[in-house]
C-alpha cells in the first residue's frame, strides 16, 4: 500500500509501505476513506520532536471495515468507521471513568500512521465506532474531524468548565482552537473570544461562534482580555497550541477561581509554582478522549447540526502529502484534508 514517511525534517514522502494485517484477535484492518494532517504532526517536521528512524506519520481516520479479528464482537466488515487518535478498550477502569486516552492498554494510532490506504486498528471494538450509515463524500471531512480535532477542542472546552452564562478566551486558531470554538457555542458560552491574528482563521471563528476578536499575544493579549472583563479575566480559557506564550497567555487571561483546558501537545511548558498558587486558577487537560464524545460527535454531524470539517480548508490526493505539510507549515492552510481514491 501507499503510505507517507517521514525521513528528516522537511522530508516526508508517500512509498510504498507492507499491508498492514490482522496481529492481535481483537485488531480490524480499514480501508482509508479520507486522512488528514494534524498540527502535531508539525512537531517532527519541523524537527522539534526528533525521529531516529523512516516514521510513518498519521493518527486521523475514517474508513470501511475490510477485516476484524476473532475475538471483534461488535465491529463489522463493511461498516464506515470513526476512530480516535488513541486506541483503547472502553472497558477498564480509566475508560470508564471517561478517560479512555489512558486506558490501561492504550496503543497511539502514530506509532501505526494511518496517512496510508490502509490501517490496521487495535482494540477495534472499544476504539471504532460506526456511523448510521456510509456518508456521501461531501460528509467525510466532518466524521474526519470527529477523529480527533474536534473531540479535541471539545474536551478542552468540557475541562475549562465552559457553559451557560461564561466568557471564554480561546488560545490558538489552529482546527483544535476553532473546534475550541465552536464546543464553547455548544455548551452555551455566553462569549467566546478568538485570540487569532489570521483574518481567514478570524472569520472562521466568527462562523463557528465567536463574538470577539483579539489579535494581540502574550501579555499584550492578556491585558486586552482583562479590559473586555472589567479587570477580571475569562470564566474559562482552551489553550490549543502547547508553547511556554500560549499556556501563561490562557492561565494568566483566567480570573481567579475559573478553569484553563490545555490540550496543545506540550513543548519545555514550565510553570511557576509561585504564580500558580496565588493565581487561584484550575488547569486541567492532556491528551484529548476523543472516545468518550464520539457517539455525540457523530450524531451531531448526522443530523447536521454541526459541520467540523470547515477547517479543512486544503485537499490534496494522498501522493501530494508533502505539499500538505508545507501549506501548514507556512500557515497558508489551516488543516490538510487527503484524499484517497
């Protein structure tokens, strides 16, 4: 099968790469219909996360069930598929208390790469779910953000608190920042302020439910957000982008007693013990369980109520992947949809 690999920074191919077959009885084998670039995946191409060996890149997906284990009760060949960015078994203890990205037995979709034809998919019944039905094609950006930006941004807005009544500043316009958005108009935000620079990424926002703008960064940034809080600070904050600026840009634009949801990948974040202490603000996030809002996900999108898949705003066939990465790596897109025939 096709497949990309990225060998150095800056140097990610599609190749040939084995078929992926079943290994463990309760692994199912998908044929890709859609794949996509995530901004995570900018951390090694640009050569901050460092890869010792050719890597297969990817964890989004959606696809068709060609094959499943002996042990897969629930998961049938032919049906189309939703997965999250974390494989787990929806069964242990941590899943079930609804943080199924630390389930006991957890396996990172990356180390598998699903930018390929095919992907092999462990733990398929606690990690797959089906949609009603196989979606026209024109459907399948929005079940592709389900995978993971959107269940993303959606958790960081439930660990931030936000709901009926709150102000909320977003920390980055990247997919899982604007799906950020768009969460905090679903759980009944009151105000949403976009922290974005990017007038395509602005309007965006607007769409998806933001009511203010706020271009300014860093302590700039922060003391703009206390003027439009008489002085106080946001009720809740999403950060979405995993820097030293952005996180201390959420915490220090919270008020005393709101809640701050991290969810960017995190890079060298320190924080001050000091600060954290007087600043009276909850911090809670990580690694996003997308399994947990999948059913929701998915019927939100069936029934068209939301339509995720608006931050795909560049497609490109599978072979091209490498001018996928380059468009967001210069910021000319904001998320790469690849198409596979």
């Amino acid at each position: 099968m096709r497949g990309a690999v990225l060998h150095a920074p800056g140097d990610i191919r599609v190749e040939e790469r084995a078929d992926p077959k079943i290994i463990q009885p309760t692994d199912a084998l998908i044929r890709l219909s859609a794949t996509c670039v995530c901004g995570s995946d900018l951390w090694p191409y640009r050569g901050i996360e460092s890869i010792e060996d050719p890597t297969p890149m990817g964890h989004e997906y959606v696809g068709i069930v060609e094959e499943v284990g002996n042990e897969v009760e629930h998961i049938k060949p032919g049906q189309f598929v939703v997965g999250s960015f974390w494989a787990s078994d929806n069964t242990c203890e941590i899943c079930s208390s609804g943080y199924q990205s630390a389930c006991v037995n957890r396996v990172l979709m990356g180390t598998i790469g699903t930018q390929a034809e095919y992907a092999r998919i462990p733990l398929a019944d606690g990690t797959l779910v089906p949609t009603p039905e196989v979606p026209s094609n024109d459907m399948l950006p929005n079940f592709l953000a389900a995978s993971d930006v959107l269940g993303t941004g959606w958790f960081a807005a439930v660990a931030a608190e936000v709901g009926p009544g709150k102000t909320v500043a977003v920390v980055g316009d990247g997919a899982v920042g604007l799906l950020g958005v768009l969460s905090a108009k679903l759980l009944g935000a009151e105000r949403i302020i976009a922290m974005s620079r990017h007038d395509p990424r602005q309007k965006l926002a607007l769409e998806f439910g933001a009511t203010d703008i706020v271009e300014e960064r860093g302590e700039e940034g922060v003391a703009q957000i206390k003027e439009m809080t008489n002085g106080l600070g946001a009720h809740s904050a999403i950060e979405a982008v995993g820097t030293q600026e952005s996180m201390m840009q959420a915490i220090r634009s919270t008020r005393p007693g709101g809640h701050v949801g991290f969810v960017g990948v995190n890079h060298d974040v320190q924080l001050s013990g000091d600060e954290m202490f007087m600043s009276l603000v909850h911090l809670h996030g990580g690694p996003a369980p997308v399994r947990r809002f999948l059913p929701e996900h998915i019927k939100l999108i069936s029934d068209g109520t939301i339509q995720p898949g608006k931050v795909f705003d560049l497609t490109l066939p599978l072979d091209q992947v490498a001018e996928g990465y380059r468009a967001m790596d210069e910021g000319k897109a904001i998320k790469t949809l690849l198409e596979l025939s």
